[in-house]
C-alpha cells in the first residue's frame, strides 16, 4: 500500500501536507516541534527557529501568502512573526492537516531499501525508543534557515576574543548589548535589521561586509519593493531589468556612497536583495558604521581588510545557513557549497520517491511557489506524470548549474537563488510534459536507489 512520509511541518511541510490532503493521497507528517510554522514560532521548541522578538517580513503580505488562503486584510503590508505564525496555523486548520501531522516527532534516519520505497526513523520526544516505519515516498520540507554556518576556516584570532559571540540564529533582542561596541557580521537582511536594531542602545554599531551589495529600501515609489516583480519592469530582458532597477535604486534612495557603503561592482539581479529601511537611517545617522572584512580578532579588537582596528565587546555572525538534512547519509544526498543536485530544485535524478520541497530561494517570497511545487510532486506520487529519464535529468541540472554560475554571485548563499516567473514557468513547462510522458507510457525510473552522481549542478 502507498504511503508518504512529509518531514516538517513549516510552511513548506504544510503545502506539502495540504495538497497530498485534498488529493486523498495518504501520507504522515513529523515534525520535531510541538506546533506548526518552522522558523515562524518564536522559541520554537525543536530548537530550529532563529526567529528574534522584533522580526517583520520584509516582503508584502500580497507577497508572502499561499495561493489557495490570502492573509487577512487587516495584516499590516510587512506581517510581525506573530501574525505570520498565526497564518500558518490558519492554514493548517482550514485544511484539516492537524491530523495527518505527529507533533514532537523528529525524523533521525532516511534510508533507501533495496526492493524499492523508504525506511525512516522517528523518536518521539519522551517515547521509550526509535520506531523505524516504511514508505513509498519521502518529502523532505526540514527547511534551509536553521543550521547556522559560520566563517570556514575561523577569523584568525576569533578562539582568543574575549567578547561575547553568537550567531544571529541565538540572537533574540538588543538588550544585552545595550552601552557595548558591537560589531555584526554580514550583509544579508539579518545582518541589516539587527545592525539597526542593537544601534538604537549599543555604545558603537560596527557592520561589517566582504563584498559590496545593493540594499533596497522595503517600499519604492510608494509600493512595497518586492512588487517589482509583478511591475512591468519584470518583463524586461535581463540586460535592461538590471540597469533600469539601478537606476531606480539610484533615484529613490541615492548613491550607496552617501551612506558610506561601497558601490556593488554586480547588479542588483545578481545577488538575493538586502532590504532594510531602518538600516539606512542608522547609517546616514551614523549609529552605524560600515566596514570591509574582518582580517583578524585580538582580545578585545576587530581588525578589518583595509588596516584599521576597532575595540570591540561582542560580535554577532549573521552570516548565513547551511543546507543540511541530518537524516540523510551524506554519501546519499548533501548541499556541498550550498548547491543542490535536484532537477527543479525537487527531484535526485537517482533517487526515486525521494523529493525536496522549499530548495528554491526567489528574490522575492517563497510561499507562492511552495503549492505547485507541492501539486507536480502529488502528480509524481500518483502517477499522472512521469519524470524526465535520470541521464536527461542530470543533464539539464548540469545545464541549469551552467546558466546560474553566469548570473548570480558564485557564494553559498547564493546557490538556492532562483528567477520566480522563470521558476513558476518552468514548473509548468515540466507538468504539461510530464502528463504527455505518463500518456507515452515512459519507462518507469529504475527501482534501485543509489547515491547521485558528482556532477556540478544547483
């Protein structure tokens, strides 16, 4: 009998959950947690959420919502987590998922088995002992924002700092650094908000960045940012979109000079967005103060790329997450360098029944692409669609790999980075040629699951 084990029950665990739902297609759902929303329960008991007290979205609540449950009016434009978290378990409630899902229930094994289907591995907090269960298919929704990566190799110097040092995952509020010299690191939307945030109270506020990055302001001309994507600056060919959204940049917030930031060498397409209106008043305040890299740490000083040297108390590294599945043998599946070899960011070629859900990070909200990705893999499980062979797979990955090293920053970060429209067209694209394959009675994938092959691809 089939049955498919969903790991997670944050957003991408729910529309996983919601479409097997209303297909009638029979599944569990574990999650470690004891509540539904991922990284958007503050204090969220599995441990997993680095979610702090002052978290807004900084995408549109027009934006972040699912397509089948819009947030409620009365949301603001940019949702507390609080409300966010609130959506979710809405979410849940109005599709009846409470009862598919085993609350405080980690996953600690996922192993293919050799006549075809999945073993997995469960401890329920408390319980007595593992259960081991099997099936037909896995969905793997265990999210990418909670396994915190710090520099590789360490900052010279850092194991001799006397200061505190956190990562922004443990940060929760400013308090603790209120009358320090606080040094954080990074310069993603993280990095930004608590840079601005800990500089309302702190003695000194250092920011501190390797490379230069364009940083948005939340609303352009009126509208929140992220609504360009819907604009008809989108449909513009990429070596005109780019331009035309520096210069708009340029017109709406200035040069990145007059806040004491860099000018980006790269175009604003070219790395996943930075977005933070508060960020820029503290700069242009000067409660903040830019700096390039961190060189080396003494006891008690940072001292950065460009020579100069700064007494410092506590840094924060907001430097990012490592994709990780501690479930899955490394030999079977890993994100080395922050890439994945998936065939639209869902299926290992060499690995039937096993697919990925939320491995694809639009500059823009995830959520509106988390259901048709859902809706293909039901289609997969029940058959109505057939999946490209695994060699034509694996070649269009490599070939996709090829295409995206040509147009994002080749950093970790940045090796989950997607086109939306380009993603959500390439979904549909691929379940119009799935139903045609399923019709021509395409050869089933082979029964023997193996590790994927070695090949660059995302």
């Amino acid at each position: 009998m089939r049955r498919t084990c969903v790991i997670g029950a944050g957003p991408s665990g729910l529309a996983a959950s919601k479409v097997l739902a209303s297909r009638n297609v029979p599944f569990d759902c574990f999650e470690a947690g004891s509540g539904v929303g991922g990284l958007w329960r503050y204090g969220n008991d599995n441990g997993m959420s680095g979610v702090y007290a002052s978290l807004h979205t900084n995408i549109s609540k027009q934006s972040m919502a699912f397509s089948s449950l819009a947030l409620p009016d009365t949301c603001p434009v940019f949702p507390h987590h609080s409300l966010m978290l609130a959506y979710l378990e809405d979410y849940a409630a109005s599709f009846g998922l409470h009862r598919h899902i085993e609350f405080s229930t980690r996953v600690t094994s996922v192993r293919p088995l050799d006549d075809g289907g999945w073993e997995v591995v469960c401890r329920r907090r408390g319980g007595p002992a593992e259960e081991t269960r099997r099936y037909t298919e896995v969905v793997v929704a265990n999210g990418h924002h909670w396994d915190p990566r710090l520099p590789s190799p360490a900052v010279p110097g850092a194991e001799e700092f006397a200061g505190t040092a956190i990562h922004s995952h443990d940060y929760r509020t400013p308090d603790p650094y209120a009358g320090q010299r606080v040094l954080v690191i990074g310069m993603g939307n993280s990095a930004c908000e608590i840079a601005a945030e800990i500089s309302r109270t702190a003695a000194r506020t250092f920011l501190s960045a390797r490379d230069a990055a364009h940083l948005f302001p939340k609303v352009l001309l009126g509208r929140p940012a992220d609504h360009l994507a819907w604009s008809p600056l989108s449909d513009l060919p990429r070596l005109l979109k780019d331009p035309a959204l520096r210069l708009l940049l340029r017109l709406t917030r200035g040069s990145t000079a007059r806040y004491g930031l860099p000018e980006p060498v790269r175009g604003p397409l070219a790395g996943h967005p930075s977005t933070s209106d508060e960020l820029l008043s503290q700069l242009a305040r000067g409660a903040v103060t830019p700096k390039p890299g961190v060189s080396s740490f003494g006891r008690e000083t940072a001292v950065f790329s460009d020579g100069g040297r700064e007494p410092v108390d506590a840094v924060v590294y907001a430097t990012g997450y490592r994709i990780s599945f501690p479930f899955l043998a490394p030999s079977l599946f890993a994100a080395p360098d922050g890439r994945t070899e998936l065939y639209l960011r869902t299926i290992p070629p060499r690995l039937p029944g096993l697919y990925f859900m939320g491995l694809a990070q639009p500059s823009g909200a995830a959520f509106p692409l988390l259901e048709p990705q859902a809706e293909w893999i039901a289609e997969l499980i029940e058959g109505t669609v057939a999946p490209p062979s695994p060699a034509d797979m694996t070649r269009m990955i490599a070939r996709e790999w090829r295409r995206h090293r040509k147009t994002y920053v080749p950093t970790y970060r940045h090796g989950i980075e997607i086109d939306f429209r380009s993603y959500r067209r390439a979904l549909r694209r691929e379940r119009r040629a799935g139903r045609r394959r399923a019709r021509g009675a395409v050869p089933a994938l082979p029964a023997v699951a193996g590790p994927a092959p070695a090949a660059d691809a995302v």
